[in-house]
C-alpha cells in the first residue's frame, strides 16, 4: 500500500497545499478562455477538472498541471461561431449547434493525441532548440502578463442598432484601481517575504487566503471570482457533477460532413495541445531535473480530451502558469495534480459562495509572480553571447508567440534553426587533394555530407581534367542522408561518362548497401576495407540492422 501511494507523491503535504493554490489559481484562468471562446464557464470548468485528473494520474510529467487552456480556446472561436450557424440550416434547426460540434472536436482532438503517443511522436520535442524554449517561455510570460493586465476592466453589454450584442471592457480608474493594485501588490509581498521567514507554509495559498480575508473583513468593495464570472455572462460557478452528455449525440450529424467540417481545427488543436504540454514538460524536467515520458504524457492528454468531449467539457492541455505555480509551491507528484482537479470538483459542487468572494487582485498577483519566476531574465545577459542565429530565434518565438500562437512560434522557431543548422554544417564540407606515385589523385574529403552540403561537395571535383585513375576517401566524412547517396551516384557517373576510373573508399556499410541495390557496377567502384566506419544514414536508421557480411548479394 506504501509503495502504491509513493508513486502519486514522495511529499503529501506540499502536493495536497500546493494542488489548492493551483486550483485558485486555475479559475480565472479557465473563465477567462471561457469568455474568449463563447461558451459557459462552467463548460471549461468541467474540462478542466476532466483533463486535470487523467493527466495528473497517467501523465508522463508528474507535477505537471493541466487545464482548458487558452492556446486552444481561441481554436475553438470561429468554429463555435460557424457550428451555431450550420444548426440553425439543418432541416430542423438546433440551436447552439456550436456547443455539440465543439464536444465532438474535442473528442477527435483526444483520438489524435492518442495516436500520436501510440506513433511515438512525443519524443520529436527533445528536437526543439533550447533558444526556442527560451522564446518559448519568454513569450508566453508576456501573454499571460497581459491577459492579468485585462482583468483591470470591467465588462458591460452593448447592444447595437441591428440587435448584435458585444462585450465592451473599460479599464477600472480612481480608488478602484488603487485599491485593486495595492491588493495586487500585499499578495505579491507576502509570496516574495514569506518564504525568506519559513518554506513551511505555501507563500501563494497564504497569500491568497490574507488578502481575501482583509477584502471580505473590511468590507472593501472589490472585484471577485463571482463578480468576474456574473460580467462576463457566466451565471456564477455552481454547477453539477460532469455526466455524459446524451445531447451530443441526439444532435451530431454522424457524416463525412461534420467530420470534414471539425478535422481541421481538431488537428490544430491537437497539435497546439501537445506542443504547449510538452514544452512545459520540458521546463518541468529543468526545473525539477527529472525527465518525463513525452510518449506517455501524449496519450493522458488524448485520454483526458476524450472524457471532456464525451461529459460536455472543453478541450485543454499543459497549463506553464499552473505549472510554475505548482513547482514553486514544491508540488512534485501526482497527487498535486489530482488534489488540484478534485478541489476544483468541490469548489463547483459545495464552496462555490465562498470561493467566488475571493478577489481577483489576489490571483492576479500570484500570477504576476509567477510571470516573473517563469520569464528567462537571463535571455538580456546572454543575447549578446550566444550566435547570433540563436539570438534571432529567440527573439522571433517571443515575438510570435505574443502576436499569433504557441504553435505557429515553435514551427517558426524549429524551421528558422533548422535552417541555420544546416547553412553552418554545409559550410564545413572540405576536400584534401594529393597525387599518389602511380598518378591516382586522391580526394579526402572531410565533413558532413548532407542535401546542404551537396552544391560545395559537386565543386571539388574536376571530371574533365583529373587523371585517368581518381579516388575519393570518405573516413572523415559521414554521408546523412539520401541527397547525399544521390550525389555520389551522379559524381561516379560523371567520371565514367569521361572514361575514368574512379574508386570509392571508407563508405559506411548501410550507404554501400544502397549503392549496389541502386546498380550492380557499385560494386566494381566501391573499394571494401576492414576500418569503414559503421555508422548508419540519419534518414533511416532501421533499415540495415545488420552488418554488411551478413547481406548476401547476387
């Protein structure tokens, strides 16, 4: 029974305290994607509890938190929008159809993230360059910066001449503002004091609990949890138990269709899903100095989108706020995901009157705190320091993560260092040349040889005016992959088109194979030698396990 609990939690009482934090942190953060993708708080909620638990009891990144996030929330936007107006077209109009395409997308989104753990794809996150995880981190520091600086409004309704209504927001101005900015800032001085006096005590569940206190004991005229929620359109944060949602599918039209119209944002959203889980994973694994299960952590998240869809709850993923929050209030196991779902459960079954009095303010600054810890302040020192491509990654991930999406920034990011990656190695494609006694000139060529590197290789050689007899050692060569093959099939034909003799030494053994199922003359080229290096191609490392002794050729 021991070794059983020790495998949600090695500390109970920082991941219980640390689960609550989370979860009072968690609810302003769900309503607001919330409101961004029009649906009901209580909705995102839900998913959010859902998601939370699955992840946090088979996720492959204990202590890592997640949510209804926003990254996907704003996917969800135009197709919620487009789903209300398909319903109202249906021979029998249904409204709010947005809501069930929603929960099906969801589903579909949860089936993609399974496959992609099943097909092993969650392990391509260790490809991402640190300066993108820097950027990374850096840019999504500021969006959750400023999605603090908008819960400085108040929203009123508007309603046009043409009957369209609208959310307006208006910043908050006079006592209000410095009432809300000094209970901003006692919970951000309580979190960065507390802990220099005693680790005992959370700092960010200490905070909160003060400042709501001295809010509801003073009388001090605030905005709420509640408030926040009632603005907003929300009715306030009761709700029920999540069950299956029977609706779903007695309005879902089961056709080629629906899935035409929701596999497009379901991909998307799948895929910024697990970026954005795997990237805080990562950061997980340097601020813990553990590693998690990238594979794993792919089919929780899928599971637990699954189970949202079907109980009528919202897409999400890996919260980094959340998160960090979570680490630094020294939740490590699983149990701090689990206590953060199952307090969110109970704050919407039972405690819902007390847990809306809380201020705003005080999540507010606990959140500010942790823009503070989560921001890579050490990226000002070392932009100077490092390449100067690395710098521009990590300026441009920042930058797109802000103006568009998680997503697209590290698509941007990887593809830009890629890039980079293989300008530089291209550039280190060499070649020695020398004259043997008996008129053989000798190519040595030294570099790797890969589809960029392959316009400098072709330029070393001279097939008109070299000797009669050439040979081309690859020991200090490694060809990656088949760009590279190619180039060496066509640099052979070239010599034989002149009538030369051209040999080919020091060719891995996997590279030789290729060349004599691609024509039999390899073999009369290729020059067979007991020290050939015994690596295999980048593109394919599966399909020579064995050693070329073992091949038998005709």
């Amino acid at each position: 029974m021991t070794q059983f609990f020790r495998k949600f939690t090695t500390n109970p009482k920082n991941d219980i305290l640390s689960g609550i934090t989370v979860s009072l942190a968690m609810i302003p953060e769900v309503v607001a994607f919330a409101f961004v993708a029009q649906i009901d708080p209580l909705m995102a909620l839900s998913g959010a509890f859902i998601i939370g638990l699955i992840a946090a009891i088979f996720g492959g990144r204990p202590g890592l938190i997640s949510g209804a996030a926003g990254a996907v929330a704003v996917i969800f936007v135009t197709m919620i929008a487009d789903g209300h107006t398909k319903g109202l077209l249906f021979d029998q109009p249904v409204d709010n159809m947005g809501i069930f395409y929603l929960m099906a997308c969801v589903i579909l989104m949860g089936i993609i993230q399974i496959l992609a753990g099943v097909f092993k794809l969650g392990r391509f996150v260790r490809l991402i360059p640190h300066s993108v995880m820097l950027g990374f981190v850096n840019g999504l520091a500021i969006v959750i910066f400023w999605a603090q600086v908008k819960m400085f409004t108040h929203k009123s309704l508007v309603v046009s001449a043409d009957d369209v209504k609208e959310y307006v927001s208006n910043y908050m101005e006079g006592a209000e503002l410095y009432l809300m900015l000094g209970l901003v800032f006692l919970t951000m001085a309580i979190m960065t004091i507390l802990p220099k006096i005693t680790k005992k005590i959370p700092a960010a569940l200490t905070a909160i609990l003060v400042t709501t206190f001295i809010a509801i004991g003073f009388n001090l005229d605030v905005s709420t949890v509640g408030s926040y929620i009632i603005e907003g359109g929300g009715t306030g944060l009761k709700g029920e138990f999540p069950t299956p949602n029977i609706e779903l599918w007695q309005n879902l039209p089961i056709n080629w269709d629906t899935l035409n119209f929701i596999l497009p944002y379901a991909f998307l959203a799948a895929s910024v899903g697990l970026i954005e889980s795997l990237m805080t994973m990562n950061l997980v694994d340097e601020l813990t100095d553990t590693r998690g299960n990238g594979d794993q952590e792919c089919i929780a998240q899928g599971a637990g989108n699954i189970m949202s869809g079907l109980f009528g709850g919202t897409g999400g993923c890996g919260m980094i706020g959340q998160t960090v929050i979570n680490i630094n209030a020294g939740g490590r196991g699983r149990l701090s995901g689990i206590v953060m779902a199952l307090t969110l459960l109970t704050f919407i079954l039972f405690t819902d009157k007390l847990i809306e009095q809380v201020p705003i303010a005080a999540l507010v600054g606990v959140m500010f705190m942790m823009v503070i810890e989560t921001f890579a302040w050490s990226s000002f020192r070392i932009i100077k320091k490092i390449p100067k491509s690395d710098a521009f990654v990590l300026i441009t991930v920042s930058a797109v993560t802000v103006i568009f999406d998680l997503a697209i920034a590290v698509f941007v990011g990887v593809i830009i260092s890629a890039l980079a990656f293989a300008w530089e190695n291209a550039k280190r494609i060499r070649a020695r040349k020398r004259m043997r006694e008996d008129g053989t000139k000798v190519y040595e060529i030294w570099g790797p040889l890969f589809f960029g590197s392959i316009t400098a290789f072709n330029q070393k050689f001279d097939p008109k005016n070299d000797p009669q007899h050439v040979e081309i050692d690859f020991v200090e060569s490694r060809i990656s992959d088949h760009s590279a093959l190619e180039a060496i099939f066509n640099l052979v034909e070239k010599y034989e088109a002149e009538g030369k003799s051209i040999k080919l030494k020091h060719l891995s053994e996997d590279c030789k194979l290729l060349m004599y199922k691609a024509s039999p003359k390899f073999r009369e080229v290729i020059v067979e030698a007991v020290d050939d290096p015994r690596y295999h191609l980048a593109a394919n490392p599966e399909e020579f396990p064995k050693p070329l002794s073992e091949y038998k050729f005709k």
